[in-house]
C-alpha cells in the first residue's frame, strides 16, 4: 500500500482501511506517517467494508480504486458494483482493479476450499464489467506469468526492492544459520524444520518475527527445540519486526527455509535472493517452480524431517554455487511493474 501510495502526490492519497487495520501495529510501522486522507470504514467485515469502500470513493470523486489482497474482497465488490449499476452514473463511478493473491485451484498442493472452486467464475464475472480490472500477484522474478482457471487475468510482480548495490552473499563460517522470517505461522513448517536441525549438530535456528500461536506452544513443549534452545542452536525474536531489523535477520543466517507446502508465491524467496541468501524450500508447489528456475536454492519434501535434513547436507557442501545463483537472480527484482500494473489503464489490456 505504501508503494502505491507514494506513486500520488499527497492532496491524490485516498487510504480507506478498516477498524481494525487502521489501529494495527503494521499499519502505523508502514503507513502511519505517511501524508495522506485516512478514512476508517465503519466496519471490518468485507462484506460491509467492501461496498463501504466504494461508496466513499465514487463520493469523494476518486478515479480509482485499489483493491490489494482482495481474494475475499471479490464477491462483495462484486455484489456492490451489481447493486450501485443503476445507482451510479458511470463517469463517477471509480475504476476498480482487484489483486488476488491466491490463485490455488482445487486439485493442487493444498486443501480444496469452496472458495477455491468459486473464485474462477466470480472473477469472470468481475471481469466483464465495465471499469474494472482483476490481476493476480506473482512471484517478484516473474516466473508465473499464467494461473490455471484464470485466463486471461494479468500478473503483477511482487515488489522487491533490487539490490544496489549487487548482493554477494554472506561469509560462511563453521556453522550454518537456517533462518525463519516474518509472520511465523503453521504453514511454515517450523517443526520439520528442528527435527531436521536437531540431526545436523553443525546447524544453527533463527526464528525471527512474530509468531502464531501454534508455533509458541510447539517451542514450549518439543523435545527437539528444548535441546537445541540448551546448546546455543535455536534463536527465537518473536515480534514484530520493522524493515532494518527483518533486514538484519536475513543478512544474519546463511540460508532461509521457505517451507511452504502450498501453491502461492513467497515474498521472503525474494527478498532473500535480493541479499545473496539461498533458500531451503519445498519440493513442489510455486516456490519449487521458482526455486527451479532461479537455482537459488535446494528443495525438500517438507514432511519428512530426514529429507529436509538431506537438502540442508546439500546446501551446505554447495551453498557457493547455490549463493552465486541467489545473486544472479536478483538483477531481475524491482517494484515498478507492481505500481504501474497496479494503477495503469482501465482496461486488462495495456
């Protein structure tokens, strides 16, 4: 939101937020001295909010409206701008684009959801409406350009600052530092991860950001964390950290594990490529897609402990080539494709 905000000069910036984003942490870290008109929605419910949105920016006379992370925005969007057609004279209605960030279907890697198999014909829906434009969010290297059940819907790139200037990777030393970062939740597969570190006594843990629930009562109880936490080899910072910290974390361990067993893309995957850091990732879904066009990295089957182990054995004999591969990779990050494929024309095909 920051970057598309700074894309307008102040007196254009129009944020609408919900209660509950308005009062968050995340929200004052990255948007709160930003200088800009901040109308908080009267609720936190998509389905409220959503028409909310709308009806605030056609008042305020804004050209358009951004939805980011709108994948349970789209069938509330949708019922607003059905039931406003006749209400609304079309020059004062705002262009509307939608971001998806998932794009999983039914059939893959994770769960089946009812959202899942509705979300392809809701999006055709969307898209044969006039003004409005549906894109989903890619990897940032842009491997993905096409997503199965959505054709013809545009990928932006997910935003990742390129280095300047180019990474070159972190001095290893006797010991290997596997990192987790950001939002720690299940999905992250932080018990894999130990059980695998805890057959490796010259592998060191980082967790680093704020972390579920799940994963605190997990590192309370695990025999495995208990012993690594007593020798010196688990490392946990759990809160939220701000850019220059997450920044020094990353540049701290020599590899990322990137554990995912799901079909979206992965912003740490980049940003870990942007300074030179390998990744210890899975062995299928989008980030093994990624993982194999870049060669930054070693895939793993991430629910077995003794294949994670295995990969981390192969990083480390060959974290110089896999590194030298995380920094070529880089050159192609960047964040202009984001903001301009997020507030181009009105139209899917510019």
């Amino acid at each position: 939101m920051r970057l598309l905000a700074e894309h307008f000069a102040p007196p254009e910036r129009l944020l609408l937020v919900s209660p509950s984003v308005a009062g968050s942490p995340e929200f004052e870290q990255h948007l709160g001295h930003l200088e800009a008109d901040v109308v908080v929605l009267a609720a936190d419910d998509r389905a409220t909010a959503l028409p909310d949105a709308l009806a605030v920016a056609t008042a305020r006379g804004a050209g358009h409206l951004v939805v980011p992370e709108a994948d349970k925005a789209v069938l509330p969007v949708l019922r607003a701008l059905l039931r406003g057609a006749l209400r609304w004279a079309r020059p004062r209605r705002p262009r509307v684009t939608l971001l998806l960030m998932r794009t999983a279907l039914p059939g893959g890697p994770e769960a089946a959801t009812l959202g899942m198999a509705l979300k392809p014909a809701l999006v055709a829906v969307l898209r044969a409406l006039p003004g409005v434009r549906v894109l989903f969010l890619t990897d940032a290297f842009g491997v993905v350009t096409r997503r199965r059940g959505f054709p013809g819907v545009r990928p932006v790139r997910d935003p990742v600052t390129a280095p300047d200037p180019a990474p070159t990777g972190r001095a290893a030393g006797p010991r290997a530092r596997v990192g987790v970062l950001g939002v720690i939740g299940a999905r992250k597969n932080v018990p894999v991860l130990v059980a695998a570190a805890a057959r490796r006594p010259d592998v060191d843990v980082v967790l680093a950001g704020r972390c579920e629930p799940e994963v605190r009562a997990f590192l309370a109880t695990d025999p495995d964390a208990a012993r690594l936490r007593a020798q010196g080899r688990l490392d946990v910072d759990d809160r939220l950290l701000d850019d220059a910290e997450f920044d020094a974390a990353l540049r701290s361990v020599d590899a990322v594990a990137v554990l995912h067993d799901n079909d979206a893309p992965s912003g740490i995957v980049a940003e870990a490529a942007a300074r030179g850091v390998p990744v210890l990732g899975p062995d299928r879904g989008w980030v093994a897609t990624v993982l194999a066009a870049t060669g930054g990295g070693v895939p793993a089957r991430v629910d077995d402990p003794g294949a994670v182990a295995a990969a981390l054995d192969r990083l480390v004999a060959e974290r110089t080539r896999y590194v030298a591969a995380a920094c070529s990779s880089a050159a192609s990050l960047g964040v202009a494709d984001f903001v301009s494929g997020l507030v181009g024309g009105p139209g899917d095909q510019e």
